[in-house]
C-alpha cells in the first residue's frame, strides 16, 4: 500500500481531482490498518482504470512457458 499512496503523492497537482482525493485517502486508511488491503487495492485499481493507465496482463506469463532450448543449464 505504501507504493500506491507515493505514487498518488506524485501524481500532478493540476491533474488531480475528487478520484485522486477519494483514492488516496482509502489507501492511507488500508495502510494504517483502518480499512481492509482490499478496499486500498480496488481503490486504486478503480483509480487507475478511470484514468485509463492499466495495462491488461497477458493471459499466459512469458516466464511460465517452458523452452525447449536446455533450460538454461550449462555443460560442464
């Protein structure tokens, strides 16, 4: 959560608005135990979406396919 509320503190004054002030102020709640990690994590993610800076993670991680080039093992 601690990630989440610096980069709502760095996010620019001028840009800022009643989203920015909700977020920010359930996140600093989750953090000091006020409110569940749940509702800081929604609230930034509602936070992120409104402002169309998510990124949709792929379906299948590129580190969870398996190579079929040796694993990366070195011959002795």
């Amino acid at each position: 959560m601690g990630d989440a509320i610096d980069f709502l503190e760095e996010w620019p004054r001028n840009d800022r608005d009643i989203a920015h002030n909700a977020t920010i102020k359930t996140c600093h709640m989750a953090f000091d135990g006020l409110k569940p990690i749940k509702a800081g994590r929604d609230a930034i993610r509602s936070f992120g979406d409104k402002k169309g800076i998510l990124m949709k993670a792929p379906g299948v991680q590129p580190w969870t396919i398996s190579s079929r080039s040796g694993g990366g093992r070195v011959s002795s």
